[in-house]
C-alpha cells in the first residue's frame, strides 16, 4: 500500500516512515521541503512538496493512495503563517477533503493526549481537528492520542537533557511535580505502522503511552543518572513563569517554552484511570521502559547544522609533518580512531566523561566531551576512511561545528597529521565566548592532541605543531555547509530502512 504522510521529518513521523517501509508499504512524504527530507530513505519513500496551509497545492497529492498518516502539526504559534487554526485545523480539514476526492479508504489522525480535555490553544486546535476527522471523513478512520513524545530532536524531554548536559542551572518551573506519561518515538512508530494494516476496529478514539507515569523532577533525575552531571535546580514560580512568556511573546523574543505550553504542564498528559492503553492493549507493544529509552535519546541528538550558527564560519587547522614515524599514514588513523579518548589533554577536554557512552570513532558513533566550564558536548562520527574522520557536533551546545582527523604522505618518509575544524558559534552569546577564551582553547586542545599523535608514532616533528585560522567567505562558507548537509544525510540513508520491494 502507499501511504501518504504528513509531518514525516519530526519526531513522530520519521519513526512511522521507518516501520511502515519496514512493513513493506511505500509513502508518500508531504512536507514543504519533501525533495530534500525523502531524501534520508534511499528508497520507497517519495515528494510530494505542499503547504498544508495552501489547500490549492493539496490537489492531487493523495492520488493513489489506500491510506492517509496525518502527523504534521505545530505546538506553538509563530504568526501569521503559523498559527493553530491555519495549520492543526484548516490545514487537517484541506487533508481529509483530498484525501475524500482520491478515494482514499483509510485515514489516521495523530492527535495529542489530553486534547479532549485541556484548555491550551494547542490542545483546543487538536480537539476541533479530531472533530473534523470524525465528521467529515466518511471512510475507516481513527484519532490516536499519544502521550508526550519523546526521541531524537522532540521539543520538551529533549529540550532538558541539552540543559543538563550544558547548563550550571536549570529553572524547573511550577514545582517539577506536574505528571505525564512518556512515548518513545519508535514504539508510536511502530504502532501507527499497525495501525494503518488493521482490518477491525475502525472510526474510534485511541489513547496511547508508556507503562511509566513521570514528571519533570523525575525526567531530571533520570538525565543526571545518565549524564554524570547534577546542575542545581530552580525553582519558577508558574505565574512569573508565565508572566515571563507573555512579555517574551509580545516583545517577538525566543525563548524555550511558551505560555500555551505552560498551561500544558498543568493539563495532567497521562491516561486516566481505567482508559485503555492502546500501545499495549491493542496493538500489543511491549514500550520500552523509560530509562531506557532516555539512555537511547542521550546518544540520539539530532546534528547542529553549521548553517545554524552565528558569526563567520572558520576554518582551524592544527598539524604536524611527522618524520621517522613508525606508522603508516592509514595506522595514524586507526590509532587515533582507537585511542581519541586518550589524547587530549585532560585539563583541557575530556572523551567519555558520561558513564558509558563509546569512546572508539565508529561511524555513526555519538562520543560526549567534558569541556571544562562549558558543560558536556556531544559530536557524531558522520563517515570515516583510510585515511579519514569526520565528526559534528549535535544540537544544544555553544557551537556548531565538522571536525576532521586527517592522515596524508606530503612527502617521501613524510607522514602529516592534521585536525580541521570548522567552527561557528551557536549564537550571539556564545560568539562573544569563543572570540575571547573560545578559541584559545580550543587551539590548545587540538595541539595537544596533535603533539600526543606525534610522540606515539615514534617519529619527530621538526616544525612543530603548526596552526592556521581563517574565516571564510561566504562562496566558502556556503560550500562547505552543503558538503557537511551532505555528509549527515548520507549517514542518514545509510541507517535508515528500505522498502523491501513492496507493490504500490
């Protein structure tokens, strides 16, 4: 069957997408960008590039479909294109006339636990689109609720584990106390996968959620177990907090959570007592235990982009022409590969500070680095040959940036080590930073590391470490951010799934 999806790029989607190719379905992906996010699947997953907004642009887009995954929504408002009753609404309500003009026997609705009850404009905009659903879809359809969905690049328990990892403090706001009942994003995959295939038990309301009922407090617990790092916690009264947000919103500045989302907090997102759990009642999922699924998420950040930083993108070379090395030059690399966590300086960077994540460069590999001052930072091994790694570094840290070990024969008996780091700010505050302490230390770090490779292939530098900064144009600049784009996607497809030769 091909199925058409929206929102296949967030969270949600992007672990549905994975387990109906698995299924042996095709899709369908409708999204704004589609020609560049299908690309992540290497095959059965295809464009289709549309605003849910633009009702006139929907025409055709559900043509030869047998089944419609509607996911796509927004939790927060950015006027006037992003606005609840423009996206989560109309925008459902153009989905489902399409879908009725093509035919389309199947339609599923992810909507949000607790939408029949809460009282914030997201949950309000979910409830009026499930009314829509429900009454203007005349075929099989169904509204599934999860509960707050967490995996690799969510808004909410993604958002505190950057904060544990980076932070001196957190600000908790109205107690921490405040429960709700967690998803991990591939177990809500899986399940909207089956969903999709059932044959019974149609046109109705499902609630779905972990076997575990947390709150932030514990959520907060949980990351420091996992990180090693216990920042202090704050506590914000809910009504400055929310004091704060209104002034926030009205003065156009961002900030991490929004009024709308504070009065989510309080919206109690867990199954009441005596619902059905759909993840384990019906579609007969096993969830996978929260910790777990939090230990899974710290090593599954999604990559900062280098186009998303601040500041002028630099190029930072440190190397050395080691001569009389004992090592060949792909033997450099595999040392450095095998012994990274061993060759910094520890006073300057420490590999692995967390309790056990990898410490070997491995392809799609993500190592934590302690950096003194500046909390923990996380970098993911995008592709390594011979004579080469490359790493970049994940979201929610002070910089944006590609790192590469370089190991090349200039010359006869010649054999040169080299780390090149692009390297932007994360943002304004962090540019002032790395301008003034930043990148000296940075400097350090890597000509320590650079001097360590030298002493353990038994050779001699003559020279020295040698070291060259430039910022580049943005010709330059440009070049390299779609070469680093190009890197992450392609890992990307290399992980993802295929569909396995199913009939359209």
């Amino acid at each position: 069957m091909k199925v058409l999806v929206t929102g296949g790029t967030g969270v949600v989607g992007r672990a549905a997408v994975d387990h109906l190719l698995r299924a042996g379905h095709t899709v369908r992906l409708l999204s704004r960008h589609a020609r560049h996010d299908a690309q992540r699947w290497p095959e059965g997953v295809e464009a289709c590039e549309c605003d849910l907004g633009d009702p006139a642009r929907l025409a055709g887009a559900a043509d030869g479909c047998g089944a419609v995954l509607h996911v796509a929504g927004i939790v927060a408002e950015n006027p006037p294109e992003a606005t609840f009753e423009r996206v989560n609404v109309k925008g459902t309500r153009s989905l489902v006339r399409e879908a009725a003009r093509a035919g389309v026997e199947r339609f599923l609705y992810v909507s949000s636990l607790g939408a029949d009850r809460g009282t914030s404009g997201y949950h309000r905009s979910k409830r009026a689109a499930e009314e829509v659903v429900r009454h203007e879809f005349s075929g099989r359809w169904l509204v599934l609720r999860p509960g707050n969905v967490y995996g690799p690049g969510d808004e909410v328990i993604s958002l505190l584990l950057k904060m544990v990892r980076t932070l001196p403090a957190i600000p908790v706001i109205g107690g921490g106390s405040q429960p709700f009942q967690p998803i991990w994003a591939d177990d809500l995959g899986k399940a909207l996968a089956v969903a999709v295939d059932m044959e019974g038990g149609w046109n109705r309301d499902l609630e779905l959620a972990g076997r575990e009922t947390t709150s932030v407090d514990g959520l907060l617990d949980m990351m420091e177990q996992i990180t090693g790092r216990s920042p202090l916690r704050v506590p914000v009264p809910e009504f400055l907090a929310r004091a704060g947000t209104q002034v926030a919103e009205r003065l156009g500045v961002s900030i991490p959570v929004t009024n709308d989302q504070l009065v989510m907090l309080d919206e109690e997102n867990v199954i009441p007592p005596g619902h059905e759990n759909a993840l384990t009642d019906i579609f007969k999922i096993d969830p996978l235990p929260l910790f777990e699924g939090l230990v899974k998420l710290s090593d599954a950040v999604p990559e900062k982009a280098l186009s998303d930083g601040a500041g002028a993108l630099h190029r930072e070379r440190f190397w050395a022409d080691i001569r009389g090395s004992r090592l060949s030059p792909e033997e450099v690399l595999l040392l450095v590969r095998d012994e990274f966590h061993t060759l910094p300086d520890g006073r300057l960077m420490e590999v692995a500070p967390e309790p056990a994540p990898p410490t070997r460069l491995e392809e799609g590999a993500t190592l934590t680095i302690g950096v003194p001052g500046r909390g923990h930072v996380q970098v993911r091994v995008e592709e390594v040959t011979p004579r080469a790694v490359t790493c970049a570094t994940l979201e929610g840290h002070f910089f944006a940036g590609v790192v590469r070990f370089l190991a090349e024969e200039p010359g006869p008996g010649t054999v040169r080590f080299e780390v090149r780091a692009y390297v932007r700010a994360a943002d304004l505050p962090h540019l002032l930073a790395m301008r003034t302490v930043g990148r000296a230390l940075q400097a350090a770090t890597w000509s320590s590391v650079v001097e360590e490779v030298v002493r353990r292939s038994g050779g001699q530098a003559p020279d020295g470490v040698q070291t060259r900064d430039e910022p580049l144009d943005d010709a330059d600049a440009a070049e390299v951010e779609r070469w680093a784009e190009k890197l992450v996607m392609q890992r990307e497809r290399n992980e993802a799934p295929a569909a396995p030769g199913a009939a359209e």
